[in-house]
C-alpha cells in the first residue's frame, strides 16, 4: 500500500474507469490516429484518470494541455460535449460544457468483406454496349 495521496487518488480515479473500456479507447485511438498500442494505451491511461468512474467532465476543471487533447479527441468523434448554462452568486448567467466519451467510438470498426463475384459481369454484357454513341 503506498502513503502517496496522488498515487492512491489515481489508482482509484483508473479502477473506476473499467479495464475493458480502457482497452476499447485504447483501441480507437489507435485505429482513428494510426497511433503506436504504447501511445494509444497512455493516453487511454490519461483518460481514465481524468474521467475516473463519472460519465462526463467538467471542461473548467481540465488542465490546459488534457483540454487540448480532448478537442482533437473531440475532431476525430471520440469524445462529444454538452453546453448548460448555469447561475453563480451574483445571478450572472455562464455556460459551461461537460465532455463524455462517446459509447459508439468505442464498438469495434465494421469491417467490410469483399463480396467476391461468382463470375465476370462485364463478360455477360452484350458486345454492342462497349461501342460508342452519340446522342
């Protein structure tokens, strides 16, 4: 057990952030970015930390250079945002925005599979639609 507040803060922020959700943004970001699996899982590390066991953030609490990577997270469809607005002390309206992950980023790509044809379809065209015509 470490005595260290900031280490045990985040290894509680990571463990509430699951496992297989790590691994499916870790996986996206190296798909969306063509990214190394060491670059994707540390900034899915970041992530983890930063998101902890809540749904959304909180854009004003966000370090200036996590902030920036959420844009370009945001650029690419990962990450999405929300506006609210909201009333402080002096009855000043504000708008603040919250970011989530998107839940769809995170499926597996589709893969096509090439649907192989059976036989040549320009072999069974008639001859006369190769010659040109002038309308």
């Amino acid at each position: 057990m470490t005595n260290d507040p900031q280490e045990t803060m985040q290894a509680g922020a990571t463990a509430a952030f699951p496992q297989e959700r790590r691994i499916a943004l870790a996986e996206a970001l190296r798909e969306r970015f063509d990214m190394s699996a060491e670059d994707a899982e540390a900034i899915a590390e970041t992530m983890a930390e930063v998101f902890g066991g809540e749904p959304e953030v909180n854009d004003e609490t966000l370090d200036p250079s996590i902030r920036s990577i959420f844009y370009t997270l945001e650029a690419k469809k990962i990450l999405t945002f929300r506006r609210y607005e909201y009333t402080i002390e002096t009855g000043e309206r504000r708008r603040g925005f919250a970011w989530r992950i998107r839940d769809e980023a995170l499926l597996p790509s589709a893969t096509s599979v090439p649907v192989e044809a059976e036989e040549d379809v320009y072999a069974n065209l008639p001859r006369d639609v190769w010659a040109r015509q002038h309308a």
